[in-house]
C-alpha cells in the first residue's frame, strides 16, 4: 500500500508540474526575446516563503537572466513544503523551489549550484535538502562559457555546518547578438556572520575569490558584471575590493536607499549588490520593492 500511494503522489505531483510548465509557457509567450536590452535580474528567494507572489512575478517577468540565491533542491521529497530548523530560527522553506522556478521559466536554461545538503523537517521527519543558488539563461542567449567555486569553506554534504557555513558562486558567459558583444555575470550569496554585518578576514577572503571566479570567466572586452546578496553594508571592504577593479557598484552609485521591504524586520537595510564594469552601458537600473516577492528586493538591470 506504501509503494501504490508513493506512486500516486509521484504520478500527482508529476501532472502538476506539466501543468504548472504549460501554465507558465503560456505566461511566457508575451516574453519571446527580439532585438532588445538584456535584462538581468538578481534576487535572494528566501527559500521560496513568498512563492505564491514570486512565481507569478518570475513567469511574468522571464529576465534573460535570473541570478536566483537561497534556493533549495530536494529530490526525495515530494512536499510542496519543508521546514527550515536551526535553534529558535525557523522558517518554511519551499521544497524544490529550483523546480518551481524552473516551471516558471520554461524558455530558461536551468543551473543549480547547491552549497551545503542538510535536513529539512517534514513534522518529525528529516529530509535530506540542498541549499545554493541558481542560475537561469534564456535560450536565445549561447551560453560560450561558465564558472562555478566556493568563496567561503567548500561543499558541506553531510549538514548545513557552523555559522558562517558554505557559500558559493556561479557565473556565466554569454553571447549577445543584439549588441554583438560578449557577456559575464557572476553571482553569489555572501556568508552570514550571526555577528553582523561587518567586516572580517573571511569577508576579505570571499571578495577576492569572488573576483577570481569573476576574472577566470571573462575575457578582456567583456561586459561584465558581479551581483548578489553580499550580507554586507555598503561601506564594506567587499565593495571596496571590487570596486578598486573599476567596477561600479549601481545600488548606493544611483541613490537607492535600501535592498530591503517590509518583509525585513530587521535593521540594517542592505545587502544586494550589483556591479558593472562598463557603467555606460547600462540602459536602466531599478531596485524594485513592489511587488514583495521575498524579503530582499529583486535588483533589474537593463544592458
């Protein structure tokens, strides 16, 4: 009886991610990529809390590129949602939210970059969860190369690990025929110190290797550009670091005042970054705080 209800919940949960990609196909067709600027998005998911709103968004938006951070991955559930444990800080966690998205952007090459597999909780259950990041590329866009390394420890595949745990970065190089030019995005979810905020050796440490990963990538002539969700404040030495290259570091560059919306309770009002080589070439930049998709602001880049 185990092994007929298993596969009934397989077999429903399979038809409703057809439906879910046929939905979202649909959603899409508005969004078939002519001559235009390439829009980068950059965005931490928040394990998918606020997926009712952020798939939607997603679907309705389908950036070329979506550098997607805290997203979770479990193959052996199929749960729509997990739970998040870790001392008094719980918080749902969307299960295979990297499928979600996925679904969401059916035009998109999928990549998945986990950091650390630990558990989530199904009630009393423990189910073994990926962490990373994501990254999605519209097909129209060749992807001509790629790059992905841990910026702080390595991969954790036992347990999410002590506080600062894993943290990783994914780039992509790709083609533009639009411009006729060659593109490279980096992102990565920067460590979280239960300190704060401030600077510190592993902090300088993870900036350089960011920057490393970064220049491994690109090629001299490219438009390049390195984003994420940096867990520092913007008189940081990351942003110091990065920006002694001759990056331009768009967030606090263009008067916006926090990367943050209500859904952050906290203070402290920043921790999304984005940067540009070739700051000319950005056609627009906006920080977006409506709609709440997550408790961090998507980060929209037009080039």
């Amino acid at each position: 009886m185990s092994r007929t209800a298993n596969f009934g919940a397989g077999r429903s949960q399979g038809l409703l991610r057809a439906h879910l990609h046929i939905f979202f196909a649909a959603a899409n067709v508005s969004s078939k990529k002519k001559v235009q600027a390439m829009e980068i998005m950059c965005l931490n998911a928040w394990g998918g809390k606020l997926h009712e709103a952020l798939l939607p968004y997603l679907a309705r938006m389908a950036p070329d590129i979506l550098c997607l951070q805290e997203v979770i991955h479990s193959p052996a559930s199929q749960k729509d949602w997990l739970t998040y444990r870790d001392g008094d800080h719980i918080l749902p966690q969307r299960a295979n939210l990297f499928l979600d998205v996925s679904a969401a952007l059916p035009e998109h090459v999928a990549i998945f970059c986990p950091a650390a597999q630990g558990v989530l909780w199904d009630g009393d259950t423990s189910i073994p969860s990926q962490w990373g990041l994501a990254t999605f590329v519209h097909r129209s866009f060749p992807i001509i190369g790629q790059v992905q390394g841990f910026v702080h420890k390595d991969f954790s595949p036992v347990g999410y690990g002590d506080h600062p745990r894993s943290r990783s970065a994914h780039g992509v190089r790709l083609w533009d025929y639009g411009t006729n030019r060659a593109v490279s995005i980096t992102h990565m979810h920067g460590l979280r110190d239960l300190n704060g905020k401030m600077d510190t050796p592993e902090r300088e440490k993870q900036a350089r290797k960011l920057l490393d990963l970064s220049r491994s990538l690109a090629e001299p002539d490219d438009l390049t550009m390195i984003c994420g969700d940096f867990n520092v404040e913007p008189d940081s030495k990351t942003l110091s670091i990065l920006s002694s290259t001759g990056l331009t570091e768009l967030v606090t560059g263009r008067g916006f005042e926090s990367t943050r919306n209500t859904q952050y309770k906290k203070s402290g009002r920043f921790a999304d970054y984005m940067l540009i080589n070739q700051e000319e070439a950005a056609k627009s930049f906006d920080v977006i705080h409506d709609p709440e998709v997550s408790d961090h602001c998507p980060l929209v880049l037009k080039v």
